[in-house]
C-alpha cells in the first residue's frame, strides 16, 4: 500500500484522538493544570509526525516514554509500544507487595501467628494475586 494512502487514512484519526483529548482535559479542567506537557506511549506514538501532531492539537510540550526502573535484560523492553504494560506490571506488583506486607502485619498481631519464613504457603495460597485483582476490578 502506499504510504500517502496510509497517511491520508491514519492522519486524521489521529488528530480526532487528540482533538478529543484536549477537550475531555478542557471539559475536566485539567489542561490548565497540566504544566510540563504529555507523554505518548504505546506503538503508535512511533510514526513519524505523531509527536509534532500531538503539540499543535494539544497546545503543550509532548514527549515520548519509555520504560523505566526495569532491571533484567531491558532491551526487551526499551520502547514506548512496552510502556503502558510495563507500568502496569510494576504498578500491579507494588499492589501486590501492599497486600503482603498487610497480610504480615495482620498475621504477627495474632497470637496464634506462624513464621512465615520457615513454614511454605500451602499450595494454592490467595493472598496475594487474587486478592489484588478482586481489588483492582
């Protein structure tokens, strides 16, 4: 396919979107708020002009973002199409360390509480995922 077909396409779905955004940020009164600009993240945000589309229509700096705070092999992830779901990883996991942390204070302010260290979980144990994931949704 040709690339001015795709563009005269894509081009102004994406100025739609972000038409939309700034007035659901107008609408909310958040644009006011919104001080140093935006960030784009996701696959899309990679085709060429998208970061200068989104600074006319929006009227602020825009920027692209990348994963951060990943350790391991990162250039597995190292792209704005992995930030949303690698935010969502950490935040999930920050979630879940909250909800096992409370589960440690409530089981040591019990008398009949066990060392959890030297006692696995049994098989099968709720706490932590399920719990969060009743949680979030």
């Amino acid at each position: 396919m040709a690339r001015r077909l795709l563009s005269d396409i894509i081009e102004p779905r994406v100025e739609e979107i972000f038409s939309e955004a700034r007035r659901r940020m107008e609408d909310t009164g958040m644009l006011e708020q919104v001080s140093s600009g935006c960030v784009l993240t996701g696959g899309a945000a990679l085709m060429e002009g998208m970061v200068e589309c989104a600074e006319e229509i929006l009227g602020m700096p825009v920027r692209l973002g990348f994963p951060v705070g990943v350790k391991g092999i990162v250039q597995l992830v190292q792209g704005p199409q992995y930030a949303t779901g690698v935010g969502l990883v950490r935040y999930g996991a920050g979630k879940l360390a909250d909800s096992a942390a409370r589960i440690d204070e409530s089981e040591s302010a019990s008398p009949n509480a066990r060392d959890r260290d030297s006692i696995p979980a049994p098989p099968g144990h709720r706490s932590g995922f399920l719990s969060w994931l009743r949680a979030a949704f």
